[in-house]
C-alpha cells in the first residue's frame, strides 16, 4: 500500500536531538528553540517566529494575542480545518464563514466583503493543499476596512503568491503575509517537529505578546504574577532540534513536493472525469497534497473511488467537511441554514493521492495508473 505521506528525516535530526539528550536541554529551553525560529522566520521573510506546540494551539495563540474576543467575527474558509474555527470559538469571539472558490479550493476572496460587519476584527486565510490564497485582494480590503489579517499556513511551507509589493510584483512566500501568520509542523508537513507549530510576526511587540501568552503570562519582573491568562503552548527543544535539521532541507523538500505535484498533473491531464487544484499564474503551490475533485458524470462519489484506489494499492483521504457540517458547531446556534454549494461539492467528490515527499516517480506513475483505472 502507498501511504498518504510519510515522514523524511534524512538529515541532521539524529545528531541534534542527540545532543538535546546529551546535554540535558530537552524541555522548552535550549538553543534549538531560537535557532529554528530564526532560521523558518527568515526563510519565511518573517522578523519574528514563536514556536509552539501544534498548529492548532499556533491559530489559538494568533487571535489571543490580537487581543480578539466576545462580540468580534472572524471570518474564516468553511472549507478547512476545525483548528480554524476552534481558534476563534475559544476565544469567545464568533466564526463566520466564507465558501470556497471552485478553482483554488481556497476561500473565495470575492465572497469576503459581503461577509464584514461592525463586529469584524479579522480575516484567516487558508492555503490549501499547499496553493497560496488570492492574498493581494484580501490584503487590500482588510487594510481598507481596518482588519487583521490571521494566515493560516500550515499547508503551505515555502509556496509563493506573486505579490505586488512597493518595488513592483515579487514571489513572497506563504507565511509572510498578515499581521500574524502560523504553521504547523505534524508529521505530514514539509517541515517537520513531529507535532509543532510556529506564529510569526513582523511587530516585535506582538512577539512578545506571543512570547509571554505562549509561557502562561508570567510577569517580566516578578516570575510568579500574571496580570492576563496564559497558556502553555511551549515546543520542546528536542522538537525544535528536529526542526532545524528539517529547515535545513526545505529546498529539496519544496523542489521534490513540486516535481511530484508537476508529475501528477501531467499524468491526470489525460484521465476524463477528474479536476486538480491548478496554480493560478500568482500562485506557486508546494502540492502538499495532491488531491482531486471527480466530476458528477462519472457516477463516482470520493468514498467509491478510495475503496477502488485501496483495492489498487493506494492510500487516500477524503477533503476537509465544511465547518457548515459539524454538529459541534452547529449545536453552538453557529451558521443556522446557511449554504456553502462549493465546499460541500468538493466536500463529496473530493480526495487527495499519495503526495509524501519520499514517493518515487514510480510511485507517483503507479498511482495515477490506479486512478486511471479506477476510472475506466
Ligand atoms: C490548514 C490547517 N490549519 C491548522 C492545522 C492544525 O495543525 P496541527 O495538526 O499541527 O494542530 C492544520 C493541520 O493539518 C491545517 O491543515
């Protein structure tokens, strides 16, 4: 069976977790902590990154430290990841969604001003998949309406939106855009801590915002007195250390995520019935995922086609269900009868290939064979 993905750590991740080990630094002190976020905020073209557990607990840290709470919206893709909406509903503050646009399966920019109201504090953009969002539009408009601006990158290390900057159009990398931005480092990403995060910033006093509500809100002057409520989001050193070694290859890792992705295309090009998820002229995507929207005419749903895929050899997953669908929110009074057509369309006959960053070419020309044949 070809996995989903599979963790690479074929660098220097032994010999730095050694040295935690050997010298003791294996909680949320040590210098791999600093040096992996330098180094992942400077390949961001970021000033500041604040490591912390997971992506998820990044998103949550994100809007705690904008300071959004009760009675503020935060308008969100529906077609993502509950860390999304869980992030603004611990808050207190409410999600509000957007649906997603047929091509990018990223939230459609064109749906977000309609969605503003006098309770708006901030816009989260998602990457999926690794596919930059249309970032200038929202930029634009959240500057224009005095809004804060969350990216979730998490799907997205080292993919690049073409930005128009004051110097003139440039490829700015996702994670650089907004007042915060965060990753997420599982074991499926392109870099990897096993589990971890990352918030990153250009306000050095978001930062330290970031930095003390990361470490339960300790006072600078006297250690055990806390003027605001905390959390304890803190990476280990040892995860840290895992980090680096991981950042260190990002390159490779990015241009291997590529080829694999350029290989699926050109394969599925030819294969009537499926939609991929292809890269706007802004965009390059890092094809975190390579996933597949089956049309209605083939008579398949995504569950069929898995079954068929497993059958053959090939692990999938089925694409994200839209925040609209989760009895969780709902029985919070959240998004009553509201109707989001694109994500529950994609939601149905959508599924992602095996897309780890180890396949070989083989692999990738035998799971396009299966989807192929799956097919006929
Ligand atoms: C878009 C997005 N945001 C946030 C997260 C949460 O990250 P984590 O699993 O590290 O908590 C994920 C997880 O994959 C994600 O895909």
């Amino acid at each position: 069976m070809i996995p989903v993905s599979e963790p690479v750590l074929r660098g220097r991740e032994a010999e730095y977790v050694a040295e935690c080990l050997n010298t003791g630094w294996i909680s949320s002190s040590g210098r791999f902590i600093e040096a992996f976020e330098g180094a992942w905020a400077a390949y961001c073209g970021r000033r500041f990154g604040v490591a912390v557990g997971n992506g998820t607990v990044a998103l949550q840290l994100a809007v705690a430290a904008l300071g959004i709470g009760p009675g503020d919206e935060v308008i969100l893709p529906t077609f993502t990841i509950i860390s999304c909406a869980l992030a603004v509903v611990y808050s207190g503050a409410t999600p509000v969604l957007v649906d997603a646009d047929p091509e990018t399966w990223c939230l459609d920019v064109r749906q977000v001003e309609a969605k503003i109201t006098s309770r708006t504090r901030a816009i989260m953009p998602v990457h999926i998949y690794g596919h930059p969002v249309e970032m200038d539009p929202l930029l634009r408009l959240a500057q224009r309406r005095g809004l804060a601006v969350i990216e979730d990158a998490a799907e997205a290390h080292g993919a690049e939106y073409l930005a128009s900057t004051e110097d003139g159009n440039a490829w700015l990398r996702c994670g650089s855009f907004g007042d915060v931005s965060t990753f997420s480092f599982y074991a499926n990403k392109l870099v990897t801590t096993g589990e971890g995060g990352m918030v990153m910033t250009d306000d050095e006093r978001l930062a330290q915002r970031l930095r003390s509500l990361r470490n339960l809100a300790f006072e600078p002057g006297r250690r055990f007195l806390h003027r605001e409520l905390g959390f304890n989001f803190r990476l280990t050193n040892v995860q840290a250390a895992i980090g680096l070694a991981q950042v260190e290859q990002i390159d490779e890792t990015v241009a291997r995520k590529r080829a694999i992705g350029h290989r699926y295309a050109a394969a599925l090009s030819v294969v009537r019935g499926v939609r991929l998820q292809p890269p706007g002229e802004w965009a390059r995507s890092v094809y975190w995922m390579n996933g597949l929207v089956l049309d209605r005419a083939t008579g398949l749903d995504a569950p069929a086609l898995a079954e068929r895929l497993r059958s053959l050899g090939a692990e999938t997953r089925p694409f994200f269900l839209g925040m609209h669908r989760q009895p969780a929110l709902l029985e919070r009074g959240l998004f009553g009868g509201e109707r989001y057509p694109v994500a529950d369309e994609i939601a149905e006959q959508g599924l992602y290939l095996p897309s780890g960053v180890g396949l070989t070419d083989d692999q990738v020309d035998a799971v396009a064979r299966a989807t192929e044949l799956a097919l006929g």
